[in-house]
C-alpha cells in the first residue's frame, strides 16, 4: 500500500503542475488542459478510493485480530492495561515540576 500512496502523491504532484501550466495557457488552450486535468482527477479520486477501501478492509482485520484476542484472554489484556497504567503514572509522577504550576503550594 506504501507503493500506492508514493504513486498517488507522484500524480497530485502532477495535477498541480498541469494547473499551474494551466494558469500560464493562453485562452484558446484552456479547454483541452482543463479536460486534461480533469481527467486525471478522476483517475485520482479513483485510486484514492481504492485506497481508502484497501486501508479500511486492512483496519477491519486488525480490529477483529485484536477483538478475538481479548476475548480469547481477558486477563491478559487486564494485565497489559494495567502495567501501561502503571507505566504511565510512573513517567508522569517522574516529571519534575514548575515552580509555579500544580502541587508546588
């Protein structure tokens, strides 16, 4: 999908350099470029939404992945929730803190 994304970003590249040659067209030119770039905004929105349909399908695996894994070992995801907690009030209660700000009356 990484290949896809570089490819998409390549092309809209490419449409703002078809609309800046656009901008710079004498009138007669313009409605041949502007079909031109017309076009290639529908192959973009096309494979934008390919990769939308793509990265949602791929979200959906990882949700029902971890979905089934909680449900197969509750207590193992209690466990990792805590010890993140814990984790995470120890790099907060680690702080050191202003002198004006909270607890230092």
């Amino acid at each position: 999908m990484n290949h896809d994304a570089e490819r998409l970003l390549e092309d809209l590249r490419k449409v703002i350099g078809e609309l800046e040659g656009l901008l710079a067209q004498p009138a007669e030119h313009l409605e041949k470029a502007a079909a031109d770039v017309e076009q290639t905004l529908r192959g973009l929105r096309h494979r934008m939404n390919d990769l939308q349909s793509e990265l949602h399908r791929r979200v959906g695996h990882v949700v029902h992945a971890a979905n089934r894994s909680v449900r197969e070992s509750p207590w193992t995801t209690v466990a990792i929730a805590a010890a993140a907690t814990f984790l995470l009030g120890i790099a907060l209660g680690s702080r050191p803190r202003s002198e004006h700000g909270e607890g230092s009356e």
